[in-house]
C-alpha cells in the first residue's frame, strides 16, 4: 500500500484535490482509502442515536452494520498512531490520501496552496514531494508544481515516486525477515517504546528504533567437539 499526506491550510482545497484524486485513481482501476487529521474534536455521531447512547454508557466501540455500509466509533487510545492506523485499517486498498498530518515523518506530503505568493521554502513541510496551487508560480520553488486541475499529471507523479509504506516493526531472525500482521507490529512497537521511556538521555519521540540481539553461540554440528 502507498500513502501520501495533502497539507495545507484549512480552506486551502486539500478536500477538493484529495476527491478529484480519488475519481482519477478509480477510473485506473486502484482501490483508495482516505485518513483524515483532525485538530479539534469533532463528532460525527449524533446526540440521541443509538451509537451515541452506548458510547456515552461507556461502550469502548461501537459498530453499526447497514445493507451498504459498515461504520465504527471507538475512543482513541494513547498509543495510537497516524501511522499504526494506516498499516492496520488500510491494508487492502492500493493508495491512502492522508488529509493532514504535515508533522507526520512517516508520510511523503503534497503541500496544497491558493496562491503562488503563499509559499515560504522555510514553511515547507519535511518530506514534501510537490506544490499543488491555483496559479502558475513565476519562479521554480525547487519542487514539482501542479496546477489543480491538473489531478491525471499528479496521479502519474504520485504512482511514479511513491514507496509502499514501511511497515511499523521489523523482525528478522538469522537473516531472514518474519511476516508481521499489523496487531503484532502495533504490541511490539509499544513494548520497545515503554522500555525506551524508561531509559535516560533518549529523546521523546525517536523516529527510529533498531534492536539487534544475540542469543547465545551457534548450534555445533552432530559429532564434533
């Protein structure tokens, strides 16, 4: 699965772009998903229904199955990540446009502007692939530009540069890497991460974390001494 993050300024057409990319990657025939960033809370259940009632008794989740759709409210849990959630609820579809998330390292980034003018190459966010504006820029920025209508140009740049995303654990045994499902990259990356806290002098949020064990000699061969 690739993932790209659409940043940008609220009303900056982020929505808009993320649509018209999901038409355009439809029509050639890939499956998209969409993870979007809230700053602020938001409710998307209403006061009264049922959902509501059995969150606010105390429910951890609930789910609600109709003929054509299958949606789930749940608390959020401290260790819950932008990018565990990609790994773990997007594993089937091919592209995930991520919706904000312009401090999210893991994510390879569109910067979604109104205007040419509202550029600042110090503002530019880390990892970021392409501009995409309303209005033609008269000096190169350093990065592909887009226009917005330009969504069949940046679905070929996208599916061009894009990596499928790394995975949140690794594990590899004598060499040889061991399939991980996305629960158990979760419940390890949160082990490692609570004994890292414990430990002195590391910083609080390290993007990378390699562990490397030995566990004992080599098996001798039947027969030698």
């Amino acid at each position: 699965m690739k993932a790209v993050a659409i940043v940008g300024n609220s009303d900056s057409g982020k929505t808009r772009l993320i649509t018209a990319l999901i038409k355009e990657l439809n029509q050639r025939g890939l499956k998209c998903g969409v993870l979007k960033k809230a700053n602020e809370e938001v409710e998307l259940d209403k006061e009264g229904k049922d959902s509501w009632q059995f969150m606010a008794a105390g429910a951890e989740a609930a789910t609600v199955l109709t003929p054509e759709k299958l949606f789930t409210i749940e608390k959020k849990k401290a260790s819950q990540t932008l990018l565990g959630l990609a790994l773990d609820r997007f594993a089937e579809v091919d592209i995930l446009l991520v919706e904000g998330g312009q401090k999210e390292s893991a994510f390879k980034k569109i910067w979604r502007l109104q205007k040419a003018a509202d550029f600042d190459r110090k503002m530019a966010p880390e990892e970021l692939l392409a501009v995409v504006t309303d209005e033609s820029f008269p000096v190169s920025p350093g990065y592909p530009v887009f226009q917005a209508e330009e969504t069949a140009k940046l679905a070929d740049f996208l599916l061009n540069v894009l990596e499928p995303l790394e995975p949140l654990a690794e594990l590899k045994v004598d060499g040889r890497a061991i399939p991980l499902n996305p629960f158990v990259q979760s419940l390890l990356t949160e082990m490692i991460k609570g004994l890292l806290r414990a430990l002195k002098g590391l910083p609080e949020n390290p993007q990378r974390v390699e562990i490397k064990l030995k566990t004992g000699e080599k098996d001798e061969k039947p027969g030698r001494t």
